[in-house]
C-alpha cells in the first residue's frame, strides 16, 4: 500500500501554471485514485484549471491503451499531450494527437521540453491539453 504523500512535499513544477492558463482546455489522465489528484489541485488551487480528470477509478485500460485518450480527444479536441514518461505519449501518437515529453528525450515526441518556462518558445497558440 502506497504511504499518502502530503502536497507540499511535491510542489508544482516552476511556470507550469504559467501553461495550464495558457491552454484553452486542460485535462488529466492518470493512473491515480481521482480523490488524490483532486487533493493534489486544491491544495494549490488549481482545480477549476481542469475541465476533466480521467483517472483510475474510471475503469479504462492502463496506458499504453489509448481508450481513455480516445474518449478525451473524441469529446474535447485535444490538440497536444504533454508527459513526463515514454508511455504517456504513446497513446496520443497512435490516435494522431501531437505530444511533447517533459524532461525526457525518450524518442518519440514532437516537441521536447526541459522547463515549462520554455513552453511558451514553442506553442504560439493556445492548446486542448492532456497532462498525464
């Protein structure tokens, strides 16, 4: 069983709030329990930054099965997938979406990136999102 970690022991990454206001729509999908992401958000009061979460608790295939990114892209449009992990993105490319890999060069990806304040070089417009 996994010890509950407190929010303030892994603080957000520097300037990405600076990225999830930029998007026009942000979602989550994670292999999380939705009660520890939802407390992970307000605890830093990010949670009305995410139209969805898709996380464990809803049922779907574990990543690499796109299932549960083809029901976020069919109902939102996503445009770009940002993930820290390889199989993150794995599902986004096999459904055609564009995918960005954070501070992994794990090839892949279309766009790389080693600090979100450097987002903003790369993505003029902004985009439906997926953070995984």
């Amino acid at each position: 069983m996994e010890k509950a970690v407190h929010p303030a022991d892994t603080p957000p990454f520097p300037f990405v709030e600076d990225v999830v206001k930029f998007a026009d729509l942000n979602v989550i999908m994670t292999h999380k329990p939705r009660k520890d992401v939802e407390h992970i958000l307000n605890y830093y009061g990010w949670g009305d930054y995410f139209t969805e979460i898709v996380a464990i608790d809803d049922g779907y295939p574990r990543k690499p099965d796109p299932a549960s990114y083809m029901y976020l892209h069919h109902k939102y449009k996503i445009d770009l997938v940002i993930g820290d992990r390889e199989i993150d993105i794995i599902p986004a490319k096999s459904i055609g979406i564009k995918t960005c890999l954070f501070q992994n060069s794990a090839p892949g990806a279309d766009v790389y990136l080693s600090a979100y304040e450097n987002f903003f070089e790369q993505n003029k417009k902004p985009p439906n999102y997926i953070g995984g």
